[in-house]
C-alpha cells in the first residue's frame, strides 16, 4: 500500500494544530498548500468562498469553484492540482468520536448516506443553500472559543445541524442524478425506436436529434451515457444487424440488400460491411452456408 503523509502531519508542517478532536478554519488566504498527496485523519467539510481548486479526491480529477463544496471520511486521499489566486475555503475537521459522545446511535453518520461516492461527496449547492453552510461554520467558530460548561455539546449540536443540512444536499443531488438518468434512458429508447423505422434511409445523426427535438451534441451525451458510444457507432451497428439478417436470406441478391438498406451501390455496401466485419458481404454470406 502507498504510504501517504496524514492530514495532521501536512497541517503541521504548515503551523496549523490539528490535534483536538474539532478544527474549524478562519476562510483567510492561505500562502501555501501541500504539494504532497495526503491522507485524511478526520471526517471533514470544505466549502469554497471564492474562487475555484482542482484537486484530486481517490485518483479522481474535480473542479471546486464559489458554493462547492467537500465532505469526505477518514482515509480518502486528496492532492491538490491547480489552485486559483482568489481561492479562500471555509475547513471544518472533526472525529467521529467526539461527535457520537453520549449519542444512542453509533452509525448515525453512516445513516446520514453522505458519500456519493466510497469516502467522499463533491457538490455544487446554490447561494442560498451556500449561505445556510456558511452561517453554521461561521457560528461554530464563534463558539469554539468559549470555556463554558456546555461548550462541547453546542459544537457537537452546530456539527450535527451542519451535516444534516449537508446530507439534505447531497440527497438533493442524488435524486437529480436518477432524473437525469430517466431522461436520458427514455430519450436512448426513443433513438432506437427511431432507428428501426428509419435506419435504411437515414443514417446521419443529425435527422435523429432533429426528431428527438434535442442538439446533436446532447444526442452524443445522452448514448454516450447509454452505451458508451456514440450515435454514429450505433447507427452503424444496426446497419451491420441489418445486413447481417439480409446476408441469410439466399434469395436476396447482394445488390438488392444494398438497396434495401439505403447504400447508393453495391461497393459502397461492401466498403462498410468489410470495413466492420473484415469480410466482404459475399465472403460472409458463404461463411453463413457452409
């Protein structure tokens, strides 16, 4: 396994003491940041004031710019990549002990389903949202300074309320993800069905966004997401279906299924079916029969 510098050694380096169980950033200017990748000591909340960061997060490239923000666990690794000059960020770094003192149930930031991802979730809030994380860090520091009697349980309720209002976010943002994915399985289904109705006398992309009433480029998006090609690939692995079903009638001639299925010629028909198959439609008929 890589060995990694830990979150608390990096601060150090850099003059910030990190070794109660909560920390809570001022949002100034900071002169320097670790070149180094490093592994997180604690449960921690980053939200971007102004500004954008690129950063790795597990071997994953992200953009985190003004109202984004991080929420991530123990041990997910994080290097940052290119930092912008007005960058300021907002940190709150906390143990998970401290906060489930006196708590009944143990698995409460667990039940909170935080992470979109393994360890870690990267959102974009909006302002007002934004505003209601920044008012509850900028309270927890107010209050972290105090001595009194209760002043643990009040971080630890400032804490509690900032990863609620969190979670609501991040659930937000699943939920807009599944829309999405609904939007974009409904519109590959509509492509398809276009496809079998048109695929001998169109087989340029552009025709099936028209129809779909959508950008060619979003159609792109929407079968990339799909399939993981592109409409031009599917396009032509229906014609190749197609042909292929053809090729098996013998009482087809190769010119009339090259008609059949919109080529201007027999050699252009046989350019795209070796192009694919490496075969000539003729070769491959013969391969069908033997």
């Amino acid at each position: 396994m890589k060995a990694y510098e830990s979150l608390n050694e990096t601060l150090s380096f850099y003059g910030v003491r990190c070794d109660g169980a909560y920390y809570i950033s001022s949002g100034e200017p900071i002169i320097e940041f670790p070149k180094k990748t490093f592994r997180m000591d604690f449960y921690a909340f980053c939200i971007c004031v102004s500004g954008s960061i690129d950063l790795e997060i597990d071997n994953q490239q992200y953009s985190i710019a003004r109202n984004g923000f991080l929420v991530s666990a123990p041990s997910t690794i994080i290097k940052f990549v290119n930092i912008n000059k007005d960058f300021r960020m907002k940190v709150l770094f906390f143990d998970k002990t401290f906060l489930l003192k006196n708590m009944a149930n143990p698995f409460f930031i667990e039940k909170l389903s935080l992470f979109n991802k393994s360890t870690f979730s990267v959102i974009t809030s909006d302002e007002e949202s934004a505003l209601q994380l920044f008012a509850l860090l900028n309270y927890l520091q107010k209050q972290s300074g105090r001595k009194d009697r209760f002043i643990e349980d009040i971080i630890r309720t400032i804490i509690i309320n900032l990863l609620l209002e969190t979670a609501t976010l991040v659930d937000k943002e699943r939920d807009k993800k599944t829309e999405d994915n609904h939007e974009v399985n409904s519109l590959f289904l509509k492509f398809h069905e276009l496809l079998a109705e048109h695929i001998s006398s169109h087989k340029d992309v552009q025709f099936y966004a028209d129809r779909l009433f959508i950008t060619n480029k979003y159609l792109i998006v929407v079968v990339k997401r799909a399939t993981g090609k592109t409409p031009h690939d599917i396009i032509n692995n229906t014609l190749l279906k197609e042909a292929s079903v053809l090729l098996g009638n013998p009482e087809k001639t190769i010119s009339q299924i090259a008609s059949e299925i919109g080529f201007s010629s027999t050699s252009s028909f046989g350019r795209f079916f070796k192009k694919y198959v490496s075969l000539s439609p003729q070769e491959y008929r013969r391969q069908q029969h033997i």
